[in-house]
C-alpha cells in the first residue's frame, strides 16, 4: 500500500472541501481547500523535478510548521523522494552530522534559521521556493510508488552518540495511518489542532496522516505555546487533540469553566511520545470531562500499542496492540515471558521501517528474528494490556524530545578540564526529565559559562543540561562502568 491512493480520496474527492487553516501572522489565518493543497503540490513537484531531484533522492526541511512542509511532503510522495525533516532546535553538531550522513540534494529553510546550516549543504530558501513554485502548472505531477518505496530518513538519537536515520517506507506511513483513522474513528466531521512539530512522527505520521486520510479539517500552529493554547481551543473548537504530556500538565493549568467548555466539544485527546503520568490522566478527566487516550510508538514504527478508542482507557499503561503490530515482551535471553512479568518489548508488523539508512551494523543489532526490538522495557497483564516500566537504554526524554546522554557527554569531554561526564535525567513537573550533567575537573582548566555556551551552540536547547553538579570522580563498578544509580541526587 502505498501514500497517494490513501491521500487522494481527500485531494482530488473533496477537492472544493476546506481542509487547512495556518497561522498567516498577526493572528489572521489562511484558508485552503484539499483541491488547493493538491495545486500546490503539484506546482512544487513540478519544480523539484526541474531542479533535478529523482525518485529516491534525499530532500531535507529545517522548518518550524507551516503549509509549506506539506507542500514539501506531498511533493516527496509524488516523486517517490526520501524526505528528511529535521529538528528546528537541532544546532551545529546535530546539524553536521545528519546532514552529512543523509546527504541530502538541498535543505529546505527559512531566512531566519539558514544560518545554522553548515557550509557546503545547498539551501534553499523556502520563500523563494514557494514563489517559484507558483509559476510551475498545477496539473499532477507523479511517479508510480508501492509499500516499499522509502519515503523518510528521520533520525533518532542511538545509543553510541550519533543519530542514526530510520528509512521508514510508503508502506509503514500508509499502515499507520489506516489504522489510526478506523482504531480512533476519525471522520471528514472531526477537527484536528496541530500544534506538534511536523519533523517528528507524532505529528507527521499520526497528526499530518490521519488528516490527510480522514478528510478531517485541520488547523496547522507554528509550535505549541502554553500562554496561548486554551484561546486556541476555545477560538478553533477542535474534536482532536494529540500531545505529548507536557502539553496536557500546561492545560491543566485552565480554571475549571473555560476547561469544561474545551472538553465538551472535545472528542478525543490522545498522549504519547513519552509516559502520562496517571495523575494527570485522572485530572485532566476531572477537570475536562476527556479520557485521554495514551498510545504507545517510535520513531522506527510508528505506532505500536495504544488504548481503545471504545473500551477502557486505563490510566498508566499504553492499552493493546494496535490492528496490525504483533507484540512480544522478552528476557535477556530473547525468550518470551509470561504475563506478568516484565521484559523487553519486540514488535513486528507492516509499520516496522526497513533499517537504519547505510548502518547495517546497527540494523542487525536492532533485529532479531524479524522482530524488532525496542530497547522499551514493560509488562503486559493477564487482560492483555501493557504498562511500559521504563528502557533497557539511558534515553532521557524531555517534552517529548529524546535525550541521549552519551551525545552530550563526548563533547563534554572535549572540553577543556573536563575529566569525567554523565548525563542524567531528573524528574521535572512538566517535562518529565530534564538533563544534569555530573562533572568530574580540574577546577583551573574548567570553565563551566564557557562550556555551557558551546553546549548552547552544539546541541538543541532541551539538551542542554540544567545543571552542572561537580563529583570528585564517577561511581564505577569493578570493570569500569559509570553507575549512575550512584550520583548524588540534584535538588534544583
Ligand atoms: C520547543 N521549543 C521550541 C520549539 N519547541 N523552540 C522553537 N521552536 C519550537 N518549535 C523550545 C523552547 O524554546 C524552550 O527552550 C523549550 O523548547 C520549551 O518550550 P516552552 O515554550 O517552555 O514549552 P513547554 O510548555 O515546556 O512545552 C514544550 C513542548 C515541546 C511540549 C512545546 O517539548 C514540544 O513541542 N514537544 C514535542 C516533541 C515531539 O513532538 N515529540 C515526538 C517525537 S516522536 P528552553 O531553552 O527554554 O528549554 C515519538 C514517537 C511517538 O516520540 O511515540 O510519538
Ligand atoms: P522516538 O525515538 O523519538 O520516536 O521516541 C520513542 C520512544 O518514546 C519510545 O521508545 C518510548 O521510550 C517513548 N514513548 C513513546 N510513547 C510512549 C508512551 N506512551 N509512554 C512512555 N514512553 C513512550
């Protein structure tokens, strides 16, 4: 199954049906019809072809939300291209490496966030693009694709420091999507507020997808902004919402009467990308009237696990297999367990990627048997519902961003007078963890407002460690291995 038969039956079916509406400035919205974003993408396909991009071609985008990624990712389904989206808060180090391992033919970017690409990477600045593109005929433009033409590279952070690309197919998109649509009944009726970043799955595999397949209406914000996002509800009025948890503990924050109004017209508000702590799921319940549906994916597939549209939506746990995933909850020996008993989880099904882009090193070590391991370690109860317990990894996970300490800790290292680093997550109210960094030094080499600022310029701001808390050296074990477990608790 491939994206665009899946697509058209809103692109070319509701072509005269309002589809979109994007923040224009100055609190004004742009309108657009299916059949305007179908032109548009056309237009831009037109150009991209012109400018030499094949099927099978990398394109990447460096952009806060806006109509062009959708424009940008039509185009990419059209002409069979691998789209790479990147982290807008990624900076030099993240940018340097992704860029060279994905080797895109152009970035696409705004004037405003150009300056961050490294030299050598062709730019092309979207505005322009855009203007371009309005020239070029609007007549479909596109090649024949299947399930298994690659259709994104989207980095997730690996353990040994360096991101590595998921190639994540038609197929896998297009699997998501069907499931997602009829699992959470979402109909041309339903309004979607987008407020995730486009460059993630949560927002383009579930959010941009479930829209695009659903006919639904969506209003498309530039990011989520806490001070604003209750005018919005209450301006918009949407019937689906999907966040991550620090999104729902700010909406906590609304008095009781303008929240009850929001979770009326609210039909289905879904979490993921990080744990929702079971408080908040009970007192968002209480306080808007919602039973937040929690789901469970990963960047290399998708959605795996979530909890029944109709059913129990069980605070704590990610709910069941979702329609098309097998799941296995396995030991250290790869042996399933029984229920009741935690493990790791293995995944299989039509929404696994196909592999990390040029690592086959990393792509055997991830597989086994055809199943993919997650590195995500839970329990599944006797009523088939899973609770994730944690990872088999040190993955920090901050707003909903993944956090690799080993990343951070090389260049701590590099910097002058650092001896020894570890990255740690510590709880935050709203953000779940946020990172500290546990630094061994000599006190006259060491300058921590210098190291700091490097960090600021290397690395995306939630990465940036929130302390720096001084050891005399690291607790290791006998052979050597940093026992984090160990470190003196920070106290903020
Ligand atoms: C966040 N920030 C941004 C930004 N998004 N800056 C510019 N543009 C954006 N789009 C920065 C802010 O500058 C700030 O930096 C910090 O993030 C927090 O911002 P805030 O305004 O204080 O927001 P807050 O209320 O704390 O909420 C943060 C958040 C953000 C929820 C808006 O964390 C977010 O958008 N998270 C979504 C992550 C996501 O989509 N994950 C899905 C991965 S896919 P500073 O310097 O103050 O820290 C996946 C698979 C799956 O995991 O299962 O879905
Ligand atoms: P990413 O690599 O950004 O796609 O992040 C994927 C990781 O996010 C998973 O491996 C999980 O550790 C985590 N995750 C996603 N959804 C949930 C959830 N509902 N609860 C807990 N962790 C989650």
């Amino acid at each position: 199954m491939s994206l665009l038969p899946l697509f058209d039956v809103s692109l070319i079916t509701r072509a005269a049906q309002p589809a979109l509406e994007c923040e224009g400035g100055a609190g004004a919205f742009t309108s657009y019809t299916f059949g305007d974003l179908e032109a548009r993408s056309n237009q831009l396909a037109h150009l991209l072809r012109a400018r030499g991009l094949k099927p099978g071609d990398r394109l990447a985008f460096f952009l806060q939300n806006r109509i062009e990624v959708i424009d940008l990712w039509l185009a990419g389904v059209k002409l069979g291209l691998i789209v790479v989206p990147v982290n807008v808060l990624y900076r030099e180090r993240e940018l340097t490496h992704l860029l060279r391992d994905a080797a895109p033919m152009a970035v696409v970017t705004s004037r405003d966030l150009a300056g961050l690409i490294p030299a050598g990477v062709t730019v092309w600045e979207v505005d322009a693009l855009t203007a371009e593109a309005g020239a070029q005929p609007k007549s479909r433009r596109a090649v024949p694709a299947d399930a298994d033409t690659p259709m994104a590279l989207i980095y997730t952070s690996g353990t040994t420091g360096a991101a590595k690309g998921a190639v994540l197919t038609q197929g896998n998109f297009a699997t998501n999507a069907l499931t997602l649509v009829t699992a959470w009944g979402i109909t041309a009726a339903d309004r979607y507020l987008a407020t995730l970043p486009l460059f993630h799955v949560h927002g383009l595999a579930n959010g941009l997808h479930c829209w695009l397949f659903s006919g639904c209406h969506l209003r498309l914000h530039e990011r989520f902004e806490h001070a604003k996002a209750a005018q919005w509800f209450e301006d918009y009025r949407p019937t689906l919402f999907f966040g991550v948890p620090a999104m729902f503990i700010r909406l906590l924050e609304l008095p009781v009467e303008r929240a009850r109004g929001i979770g009326a017209r609210l039909r289905l508000a879904v979490s993921g990308s990080a744990p929702l702590p079971a408080e908040v799921h009970e007192k968002f319940r209480q306080l808007y009237g919602s039973v937040i549906l929690e789901r469970y994916g990963m960047t290399e597939t998708l959605m795996n696990v979530g909890n029944p549209s109709a059913g129990e939506r069980r605070p704590g746990t990610v709910g069941l297999p979702l329609a098309h995933v097998a799941v296995r909850i396995c030991d250290e020996a790869d042996a399933p367990v029984p229920d009741g008993t935690s493990g790791e989880l293995w995944v299989k099904g039509p929404n696994v990627c196909a592999g990390y882009w040029q690592r086959p090193d990393a792509t055997a070590a991830a597989w086994r048997d055809g199943w993919f391991r997650t590195g995500d370690v839970g329990v599944r109860a006797a009523d088939g519902y899973i609770t994730l317990q944690g990872r088999r990894s040190d993955l920090i996970i901050s707003g909903g961003f993944n956090i690799y300490p080993r990343e951070i800790e090389e260049l701590l290292l590099e910097q002058p007078g650092v001896r020894e680093a570890a990255v740690v997550g510590m709880p935050d109210p709203v953000r779940g963890e946020v990172p500290v960094a546990y630094v061994a030094v000599d006190a006259a080499k060491f300058d921590e407002a210098a190291t700091a600022a490097h960090l600021r310029s290397q690395f995306a701001s939630f990465k940036q460690p929130k302390a720096f808390v001084r050891v005399e050296a690291l607790p290791r074990t006998a052979l050597g291995k940093v026992q984090k477990r160990l470190l003196p608790r920070w106290q903020g």
